[in-house]
C-alpha cells in the first residue's frame, strides 16, 4: 500500500513557492510566522505558536516548551485577545523533522497536559480527500519533544479519527469586551500588540508592540487591543462537506520548530529536478545598466543622524525614520564593530541612545577615537532593504580627555545676598490618576499613577489588605520646586508585603494646605504559589575566554525559569542579562555570562526564579575581571575605504529537465560568487528579458553557491521546444551588484507516457529503460518523482506490482514482461 510518508517528499518539493490566500493570515493582526501567541488574561496559561497558513498548535505542558530554548521563552509570547487567538484554528498533526521522519502523527490528549502520539497510516490521496488543508496542517517538532510523548500502539487508518487537539474553558466563553469591563486580571509577562492613538493627534494610528507591564496604562489612555488595520475576528468556520474526490495538491507547506540553528536547515528539504540532459549553454555577453533606484516607504528610511552629549566616558547616538520601526547600532574602536547595541523596546520614529551608560553599555574610554553604524528595521525589512538612501555608512566621533584637576584661585569675597521668601502654594493640589500595578511578585508590588499638579510637596500611598482598614504604608517626595510640566508617570514599590492576599492601593497628593482627594483604587492579589529563591550562587571570572560563571542551586519545581541580574557594583539599578529555563527541583544551575563585560570592573549578581511571580533575590555574589593590560600605543588608524568591488560570479550553468508530475519544463540556473551575496534569477523570451525572480527563499541570507529554479512550483510556466534568455543577479553585504551577461537555454519536445521497451526488467536492472519506466510510473502509479534512479530496486518493484493490479495483469509479481508490456500497450492504445 502507498503510504503517506512516500507522498510526503513529493509534497515537500514544492514547500517553499505555494502561494494561497487564506481567510486569516498572522500579518492581519500584526504576527508573523513562528510566533508564539497567548490570550491576555491570566485565567488561561495556554502558549500556541502560529503557522503561514493560519493554524496554530498548543504547547501541551510547559517541559515541551522548554524545548524550544531559541523561542526566547515566555517573554517573548505575543499577548492577544481570546478572539484573535481563536481565529487560528488548533491543529494537532506533528511530525519529527530532525530526524527526517515522514510519517504524520495525530495527538490524542489525555487529561490536562498530557497526550500520546498516534501514526496517521493513509495514502496521500485520502488524507486529502478527507481533508484538503490536511498538509498545511502539520508542524515539525524534535526529537525532544517527539521523543516526550508516548507512542500509541495502534495507528489511525483516517484523517477523520485524528482526535481534536485543543483545551476549551468555560472563562474562554466570556468575550474580551466584557472580561476587560469586570477588570479580569491581565498578564504582566511578554508582548503586546496594540493600536496607539497618539494624543493630540488621535487619526495618525500607529500599531505598536509593548511590554505586557505597559497594556493598563494605554488601555486607560484609550489605546485598543491589537493591530490597528486588523480584521475583525471570528470564529473558526465549521469546514463544509468534503467531495469524493479531491485532486492531490501540488504543494506541502510545513511550518518548521528549528530545534536549534544547527539542525533547522535540514527540515526544510529543497528539491533539484532530475536532469536527463545537460544542454549546452550559449552566451552573448550584453552590457549591465543599472535601473533608476526607487524605493518601498513602507521600509524604514534612516535620517539625521548625529552625536550630542559627547563626554569623557559617553555619548548619544540619534537618528530618525520616517515610519515607525524598531533601532539599534553597533559600535567599537574600529571599524570591525564588534559590539552591539541595545534595541528600542518599540516601533518608533525618533530613535536615541545613551552609549556607555554603564547599563546597557559599558562606559567609554577618554580621548579615544570610536566607530558607529546605525540600524532601523520594521516588519517589512532593513533600512537598506528600502532600495533608497542604501546602506547607512560607519561614522565616528571622539570621547573627550578626562578633566584634569586646575588651581583655582582664591575667591573674592561676595555678600551674602538676601533670602528670596519660599513661596506658598495657593491651593491644594489636583488628584493623582490612572492608578495601576505594574508588576508584582510574593515580595513586593509596584504601582504606577499619573501626576496632575505642579504643586505638591508629597504623594501619600495608602494601602488595605484583605478589605481591612486603609492605613499609609509609604510617601513620595514631590518635585515642587523642579517640575515644569503635568502628567509625568511617577511609581512606588511597596516592599513590605505581609503575606498571600487582596491588596488595594490608593494616592493622594498633598502640599502645606491639605491633600487632594484620592486617586481610583487599584487591586493586586498576591497568592503562595511562587517559586522559591535560588541560593547557593557563586560567580567565577574566565580570564581567558572573558566570561563570567554564574552558578547556583534550583530549590523550587514550579518555576518556569530564572533571571540572571547584574550591575556595577556602585550602582543601585539591575541590569537583567539572561533568561535560564530549568524547572527540575535540587539542580545545580549553571550559566556564563559574556554580554558586554568591561575589564577591571567589579561586578555584583543575583538570581530570581519566576512564574507568575518572581522569588526573592539569591545571596548577591561580587567578582572582579582582570586588569586591563597597559596598552601598546597605536597610531591613529587609517579609515578603511567603503567596499565597491561587486562579487564575480562564475562558472554559470544550467540544468533543463521534464518532470512528468508536473507535466512541464523546469530549469535550475546554478553559480558562484567569490563572496557572500544575494541570488536572483532575469529571464523572458528575449534578451529583454520580463521576468524577475524574488529573493531567493531563504529571505536575506548571502551565500557563495546559487541556484534558483524555474518551474511551475514557483509560478513559471516553460514550455515545449522554446529557447528562453536568462542572466544571474548577485549583491553582496554592500549592496555592490553584479549581472552576468546574456545566456540561453532550450527545452526539448515534451515526452510522451507510452515508450517502446524492448527487454524485460526485473530487480538489479539498471539503464535508461529503467528510467522511462520509472516515470512512467510516476504518473500512473504515484511513484516517487524525486527516485528517478534508472535502478530496478525494491520501490521500483512495489510500483510494478500496483501497475499491474491496475491493468489486471496476472500474476502481479513486480516483474516488467512482454505480459505486462502488452497489457499497457493495449491501454494506451484505447
């Protein structure tokens, strides 16, 4: 029986061209392919990761998300509504691509976070016919997360038996609309997209993606859930009645789960059409113009750029964009650049950072020469993808000499000049609003509130615990005397939690004369469920790899991992440098620590484990980095000219086959490049060619070895006996295109499926016969496309005894004879 996972490599050669238009697409409401996306509200924990086509699949329990490490972890789950999320029908077919296994499995869940795994044993054709989307359908997962799962005993024989894989609660039945008007807890961890109207201005939409801590505020700002151009959502259609007969479809998309970036190639195989015949390539070399550049606005476009504040040890790069987009740089002693930059945390158009901080950057050395290149990117691409401005160049600027101490002359006596009387404020001053908590764990909660006056000397927090009595539990010292403006964001920590329960919080601000009237009141409940503190933490430097070891001891096995913090011993802020997943309970933990460290610095670290909370702080451990070896003077280095030299492709050749599963021509044009560049393919009936192919399929990655075919996956229709005209197109990192000359390929005349075979063929014979019979079966029998071998092995064989099953022939034993070849003939002839 032909079983599914043969038809599985006819349907992944043609992965990566389908092009269908799907009710929902992730890019309607701001998401992408491969994102990870979960409901707002805290009453479902439920993790999904999305797919092209608009599927989505759930992570069952929370150890198989922790394989996917590359994912980013919890942080970096887009927060949506209930709807959008329910937009995405649950799909529940794997299958275990690191391994290159073709079979399909169906998950059947058992209890709350557990299921098994059961082999979907069909033929391609009545997977399809059961369900025509069954292939955009399938996820691939790993061998971790394959592996996890226990393997049922008996196979499903249909696509209807795969059981529904998805959790439904009765909370998920209250619409969003009314869970936000009964104030249902948000979640405080990970990312969300929302619509923006900036105030004043509130036509210039802008859809924006902000840390889950942030959503209250700009939700009470009248901010909306979600893109700003989104469909509205609704709920996955009831499929409608399946004919019965479906045509097999040409293509397979499979969304892939890259393991790690090591492996992830593999799962995504990319077919070469079997070449019976290398034609001989003619070139007539035709001089390259170069078009006029013109440029895509919806791509980030940098300018202005400048450096300000320029100090001794820091200084501010600032740039803008004309739309919104997201900004980092890199930076170094020279040109190499060999350090990056922090990253806007939004999509923004006035782009600004402080370089060497001693946060997100170390501080910077005196007198000292520094390079810099700026980047905006935006979800349609790079700035230098606009095709405007180009590239941004590599700039510079010199931190100033550290102050050296001068003699400072006696000062001439001044009276003291009579005291200005401190004025007193005429009235009381206005409420503080918007009141709301910002992040909270079993130890501490902070609370956020807008302030109204200009006036007030302190803000009084009052807090209750459990509907109890309100009672101050801490003040905030106004900014009377320095403030100029209203509405600023002023926050409180309250750190003296006195155990699991409803808090309720409320401000008021005062001056001389009295306190204004409260703010709205804000609730956090604080329940016993966090993970307990790490301890045992140590910090060992590598002086020779300059790296520090962070090790500690994992006391909780509900977390769902730790954050690694560290600072300048000195200063009073954490600076969060990673994210460990690790949920087993007496773990020794370990993680080294390499980001940006400065060398004769001392520096302290503590570690938190998180779920919903975090825990308190480990023990805090300090360590020193070696002292920087004196350096060697240097001369001023010569500016490195701008590359113009573009790739040079060679040799150039191209491979011209007939598939006869797709009825047509293809073509794969092959070369290389001396460099890293990109790979485009020009071609038409003339030398003028018409037709472009886009980026290759691997997006923006440059490599030295191209090919691009040309066939029907892909939208390009050859035809029978027609010369066509092509070149190659490469660009490398700096945007220096070379276009080979003119060249020329010829199809030859279509073959037809009968052929005079004039031996018998059985197992161990080899030749072109062999080869026409294979694809002969191709079209008859659903052999292989991809096994063209011209050798008669055990598949061939299988597809000979289909063959003569489907004309009759007796017996059927595989055997290719004059009984068999007479049989198909005489069809043929019919």
């Amino acid at each position: 029986m032909h079983k599914l996972w043969f038809f599985f490599g006819l349907f992944l050669a043609v992965f990566f061209s389908f092009s269908v238009v799907f009710a929902v697409q992730p890019s309607d409401y701001g998401l992408k392919e491969g994102d990870l996306i979960s409901a707002i509200f805290s009453d479902d924990p439920d993790v999904y990761i999305i797919n092209e086509q608009g599927y989505k699949r759930v992570f069952l329990n929370p150890e198989i998300f922790n394989f996917y490490e590359h994912l980013g972890g919890f942080f970096n789950v887009k927060l949506v509504t209930q709807e959008v999320r329910d937009s995405f029908p649950t799909s529940g077919l794997f299958r275990n691509c690191e391994d290159n296994d073709e079979k399909v499995y169906g998950v059947d869940i058992e209890g709350e976070d557990e299921g098994q795994l059961r082999w979907v044993d069909t033929t391609g054709e009545q997977a399809v016919a059961d369900d025509p989307d069954f292939f955009k359908k399938v996820f691939c997962i790993n061998k971790k997360e394959f592996n996890w799962y226990p393997k049922a005993q008996t196979a499903l024989t249909t696509v209807k038996e795969v059981p529904k894989y998805e959790r439904i609660k009765e909370a998920e039945a209250i619409s969003t609309e009314k869970k936000l008007e009964v104030k249902t807890e948000l979640k405080d961890i990970g990312q969300v997209v929302i619509c923006h109207y900036p105030p004043g201005n509130p036509t210039n939409l802008q859809t924006l993606t902000v840390n889950a801590s942030a959503l209250k505020a700009h939700l009470d700002h009248g901010d909306t859930i979600g893109s700003c151009f989104a469909p509205t959502p609704s709920p996955t259609p009831v499929p409608t009645p399946i004919p019965t007969t479906t045509p097999v479809p040409t293509t397979t998309p499979i969304v892939t789960i890259s393991p790690s970036p090591t492996t992830s190639a593999s799962f995504s195989p990319i077919p070469v059409p079997t070449t019976t015949s290398v034609p001989t390539i003619s070139t007539t070399p035709t001089p390259t113009t170069t078009p006029t550049p013109t440029y895509n606005v919806l791509f980030p476009i940098i300018s202005l750029v400048s450096v300000s504040s320029i100090a001794s040890n820091s200084a501010v790069i600032s740039w803008t964009t004309n739309v919104p987009a997201y900004g980092t740089f890199s930076y170094g002693p020279s040109v190499v650049l060999n350090a990056l930059g922090p990253q806007d945390i939004a999509s923004i158009t006035n782009h600004s950072f402080t370089l060497g901080d001693g946060q997100t950057t170390p501080r910077l050395t005196a007198n000292t020469l520094y390079y810099f290149k700026v980047f905006s990117f935006n979800t349609y691409g790079y700035d230098s993808d606009a095709g405007g401005p180009g590239p941004q160049p590599i700039r510079n600027f010199t931190t100033l000499p550290a102050s050296v101490p001068s003699i400072t002359p006696t000062p001439t006596p001044t009276p003291t000049p009579t005291p200005t009387p401190t004025s007193v404020p005429t009235s009381i001053p206005a409420a503080p609003t918007q009141l709301f908590v910002s992040g909270s764990s079993p130890t501490y909660i902070v609370i956020y509130w807008v302030d109204n006056s200009t006036n007030e000397s302190e803000f009084k927090i009052e807090r209750r615990f459990n509907s109890g009595s309100w009672s101050q539990v801490g003040s905030l010292v106004g900014n009377t005397t320095t403030k100029a403006t209203t509405n600023v964001n002023t926050f409180y920590t309250d750190d003296n939690l006195v155990g699991a329960g409803v808090y309720d919080y409320r401000v008021k601000a005062c001056n001389v004369l009295g306190c204004s009237v409260e703010s709205n009141i804000i609730s956090r409940t604080i329940d016993s469920g966090g993970p307990t503190a790490p301890s045992g933490l140590t910090a060992t430097y590598n002086a020779t790899s300059n790296f520090i070891n962070v090790s500690w001891t994992d006391n909780s096995s509900g977390e769902w991992g730790f954050r690694v913090k560290r600072r300048v011993q000195g200063s009073t802020s954490w600076f969060g440098v990673a994210s460990v997943f690790n949920n087993s309970t007496g773990n020794f933990v370990s993680f080294n620590d390499s980001y940006q460290l400065a060398l004769n610095t001392t520096y302290e670290y503590v570690v938190v484990s998180y779920n919903t909370y975090e825990s308190a702080d480990s023990n805090m451990v300090t360590v020193t980095t070696s002292v920087a070896p004196t350096p060697t003077p240097t001369p001023t280095p010569t500016p490195i000219p701008p590359d113009v030299t573009p790739p040079v492709i060679s040799p150039v050749r191209v491979d011209v086959a007939y598939s006869t599963a797709m009825v047509s021509w293809t073509a794969l044009p092959v070369w290389l490049t001396d460099e890293p560049s990109t790979s485009q393919v020009e071609f038409g009936l003339t030398s003028s060619y018409g037709i472009i192919t886009p980026l290759d399929s691997s997006g923006a990655f440059l490599r030295t070895v191209h090919s691009i075919t040309l066939s029907p996956e892909y939208g390009y229709n050859l035809a029978s006996n027609t010369t066509y005209h092509f070149r190659m197109i490469s660009k490398d990192s700096s945007y220096n295109t070379a276009t080979t000359g003119d060249y020329t390929f010829t199809t030859g005349a279509a073959p037809t499926s009968q052929s005079n075979f004039s031996r018998n063929l059985t197992m161990g014979s080899k030749g072109d016969d062999v080869k026409q019979l294979q694809a002969l079966l191709v079209n008859e029998v659903s052999y292989p496309p991809n096994l063209l071998t011209g050798y008669f092995g055990n598949i061939t064989q299988e597809a000979v005894k289909r063959l003569q099953e489907k004309y009759g022939v007796k017996p059927v034993s595989g055997y290719f004879g004059e009984i068999t070849r007479g049989a198909l003939r005489a069809f043929i002839s019919r």
